[in-house]
C-alpha cells in the first residue's frame, strides 16, 4: 500500500538557523500536502503542491515537490521561535487501490532554541 | 463557519467497554478519515472514506469500526477498547479532487479526542 516516509523525526535548532524536512512516497502522488502541528493542537494546512517540479514560497517557508512526483521537501530559512511543532507531509493518492487516500508521513518535531 | 467537531475531546473508559468518539463536518466533504497520534509514530490512519456507504480501512484498523450512512458524520466505534487503544485520535475531512483537475483537497481537522483505556 501507499507509504510516506519523513526524515528526520527530530531536528532541534538555533534560532536563525535553517531547516528542512524531507518525504518521500512509495507511489506517485496526485499531490503533496504540508501541515504544522503546534504543542497541544491539531495539525492545520500549510500548502498543497499539485506539479511535477512545483515550488512554491510562504515567506521563509519553501515546498518543493519532485518531478516524480514521489518526494517533496519544506525549507525554513532562519528559524524562529515561532516555527516550534511538528511538520507532517501528506500524499494524495494517484490511482489503482490508492487513489484518493491521504497518507501522512511521521512527522519532523522541530525544536528552536532562543 | 466550516469545522469538523469531535466528541467527546477526553474520554477515560475501562477495557471492554463500548465506546463511539463522533466526527461532523459542515463543508459536504466527500473525504473523512480517521487517525490516531501516538509519540514518535505520526498520525496513523485507522480507517477512511470516500463518500457514503464507502469505507476503507487504513493502516491500523484492528479493533476500530466506521460507518458513513450520511455525509457529514463519520463515527468511530471501539467494540471492546483495550489498553493499546489508549491515544489521541483525530478526524479530518477534506474535498476529494477530480482527476485531471486542479482544486484544494486541504484537510480539515477536528480537534482531537484524547482517549485513555484503563
């Protein structure tokens, strides 16, 4: 069945620093979703990617999905507090017994230090 | 204002004992699913549907049951709750998309139901 692999579970940074976090999908996806999870919440839609090659920007947040469309990545550039709580990627299925079907890789707890 | 509500948000119930967490959503989403988060393990899906009377299990169904008999309510049945169902489970709902067809299938979340079996 259709698994999302993210890399890596934990990432604890200065803050100022950058980050990235990276999926990866057994199949090919129709699209890739991004979610932020804040301490105590649900997580909550960030962005989705629809094309091969897609980039898109949300201030110092950058997405990027493959041109396979199996991977995509999320790159913060100089951390803030603010960036605290895990970031989970999410495929859409494409088609056959996976079409439609949303899987959620594991998620990257992102920690900044002030 | 569109959500997706669950209930209760805690619930502690002995083992064995029947227990349904409920999930509406108000936005006629063709998508729901179920999740359970537990540390380190992500969001696992337990089981999901694509419309009513469609059901289909996820990646950790044993000990779980759905059933979508209307659109907007998508309940989550514990037969017979044991201690490794203890978690925080989410419901989401979302748009399905068309193929070929560019639309936002953004997942809406409820707010959680943190379930502890004793």
């Amino acid at each position: 069945g259709q698994q999302v692999m993210q890399i890596p579970q934990y990432q604890h940074v200065q803050e100022g620093e950058d980050f990235t976090t990276y999926c990866n999908s057994s199949t090919t996806l129709s699209n890739i979703q991004w979610y932020k999870q804040r301490p105590g919440g649900h997580p909550v839609f960030l962005i989705q990617l629809v094309k091969s090659g897609e980039v898109k920007k949300q201030k110092r947040l950058t997405f990027q999905f493959g041109e396979a469309k199996k991977n995509s990545s999320l790159h913060i550039t100089a951390t803030q507090t603010t960036d605290v709580g895990t970031y989970f990627c999410a495929g859409r299925g494409a088609g056959g017994t996976s079409y439609g079907k949303l899987t959620f890789g594991q998620g990257t707890i992102l920690t900044v230090h002030p | 204002e569109a959500q997706v509500t669950q209930n209760p948000r805690y619930l502690i119930t002995v083992t064995g004992k029947k227990l349904t967490v409920t999930c509406s959503q108000n936005m006629n989403h063709e998508y729901m699913s179920w999740y359970r988060q537990d540390p380190g393990l992500g969001l696992r899906q337990i089981y999901y549907s694509m419309n009513v009377e469609v059901t289909d299990k996820g990646d950790v169904p044993e000990g779980y049951k759905v059933s979508r008999k209307e659109k907007r309510n998508f309940p989550l049945i514990l037969e017979s709750p044991s201690p490794n169902q203890t978690s925080l489970y989410f419901c989401a709902s979302s748009y399905l998309g068309r193929q070929g067809k560019t639309m936002n299938t953004e997942a809406f979340f409820g707010q959680g139901t943190r379930l502890t079996v004793v």
